[in-house]
C-alpha cells in the first residue's frame, strides 16, 4: 500500500483498520462500498487483545447511538470476530443493511444494530472523494494535483531521504507546531507535507503533497531534520505563513500553531510511554500498545 493511500485508510475511511502504522488489509474502497462510520483498532503485537472502537465519525448514523472509545467488538451479525481481518468484510457491504454489532464496555455486553452508509457520502461529508482506484483525495483537488500526487507516490521510496515528525507529532508535546509531517526529498530538492492531521494547517487548506517554497520568509530547502523541527515549531503560540506550490499552482497560507497535546486529543491520540497511540483505550488494555 503507498504512502498516501496507508495513511488515508487508517485516519478516515473510517470501517476497521490496523493499529495505527500499520498497512490495512481491507483496502481497496468502492464506490458502491457501505460502512458503519466506525473505525476499529487492533494490535498487531498481541494477538490476544480484542478490537476496540477508536472513532465513531460525526457525519455517520453511528454518531448518534451509545457507541464509545474504548469498546470492545465482540461480534458483527452474530459472528464473533477477534481480528481486522475477520471483521472487515462483514463491516463493510455492497447494500446499506445494518449491522448488528455485539459490544463489551467494561464487564457489560450489549448489541445494537447500526445503519451504513455509502463511503463515498461519508467521505464528501469529511471533505474528500473517492477516486475510481479506491483511493481519497481531498474535494477541491485538480486533475493536476492528483497526477503529481499520484507521481510522488509511485517514486516515493526514490525520492524520499528523510522524515520530520514521523509520528505526525514531535516527541515534546508542549510544542506549538501546525499539524503534519515532513517529507525531505531529492531529484528535485523539495521540502513536502506527508501525514496530517485535524489541525492548524488542515483547517488552513493544505494538503498532502504540497511543496513548501517558504516558512516565514525562509527557504527550508538544504536544512537538516533538526533544523526543520526547529523551523516547523515553536515554544508559544506563533503566526506561520506558508507559500507552497500545489502541482504548479502557488499559495499563500495563514495559521497559528497549536500545542502538540492539544493536537493529539482532537485526533483521538494519547501519550504512552512517550509514543502516540489511540485515545479511549481503557487503562487495562494499555499494555496492547507496547
């Protein structure tokens, strides 16, 4: 799975994915594909730990029901399942019947049917489309952005020389930052946006793929990681301008960092033992991270 693809499919599609990282076994999406609105969680180092509810999305007809982080699927329409794999092609459908989820919330089971939705609607309600190879892009990209974005992609493993905030997050979290990760490039030298999240520069417009010509009035170009972290975030709250170029078209973005903590608990993330993990697990299941 690429790059843009992995990360899509754990953060917004939004049926059941595998622990935050990880590839997920369930793509690709159809344009005829109903889910429930519900993204599932796994560990992929102990087996034995159950899938839990991470995020139930606010646009989808399970919002509204007495689903929460940190419940643990126990069974989809009377099957019991205990891996992503068992339960991904029963959470998502060709036909918008409901499913009838079987669920444990602390020492109580309880089961409730839940309507599904057409993916695609679900993702023009999040902002993206669905594109005919099953992967998203954002609702207002070009046909020229895709193409570059599709390009970055296949060479991506070339092109790539280094990471700034791989988790998406940088490892102090009381620092103020706008949001996504860095890609350093070569062949050209770029300096590009990889993984986002809700944040600063997200509600600012910007999207996966953009080259960063400036920071600030700084080039960014030629700089080390360490460097980029430094230039990318803050010990206060700051104004950042940044001018990219999307696929040939320049832009001007305006936004104030955030905190890094507060950045996390809007993306349902949590600290453990100095790593990003879910948010909602309950305290006794902590141990699925490690």
């Amino acid at each position: 799975m690429n790059e843009k693809r992995m990360l899509l499919a754990l953060l917004l599609f939004a049926t059941a994915a595998a622990m935050f990282g990880q590839a997920n076994p369930l793509a690709p999406y159809g344009k005829n594909t109903y889910v429930t609105g519900i993204t599932f969680i796994a560990s992929a180092r102990h087996p034995s730990c159950p899938l839990f509810v991470w995020v139930v999305d606010e646009h989808s007809p399970a919002s509204k029901l007495d689903i929460k982080p940190g419940d643990r699927l126990l069974a989809v329409n009377g099957q019991s399942v205990s891996t992503v794999e068992q339960a991904g092609p029963l959470l998502r459908t060709d036909n918008d019947l409901p499913a009838t989820l079987s669920l444990g919330r602390d020492s109580k089971t309880f089961s409730m049917a839940v309507p599904r939705m057409k993916l695609s609607e679900l993702e023009e309600k999040d902002g993206m489309k669905l594109m005919a190879d099953g992967s998203i892009e954002p609702l207002d990209a070009t046909d020229a952005e895709i193409k570059y974005d599709l390009e970055l992609e296949n060479h991506f493993s070339e092109r790539l020389t280094g990471r700034v905030f791989p988790s998406h997050y940088p490892d102090d979290s009381q620092l103020y930052y706008a949001g996504f990760e860095i890609f350093i490039l070569k062949n050209p030298a770029a300096i590009a946006v990889g993984g986002l999240e809700q944040g600063p520069a997200s509600d600012a417009g910007i999207h996966w793929g953009d080259v960063i010509t400036s920071v600030n009035g700084v080039d960014p170009r030629g700089n080390s990681v360490a460097q980029l972290q430094s230039l990318f975030s803050s010990n206060k709250s700051e104004h950042m301008t940044l001018l990219i170029d999307r696929a040939g078209t320049a832009k001007t973005l305006y936004f104030t960092l955030a905190r890094a903590i507060d950045i996390l608990h809007r993306n349902h993330r949590q600290l453990y033992k100095g790593k990003v993990v879910p948010d909602g697990l309950p305290p006794e299941y902590l141990y699925c991270e490690d």
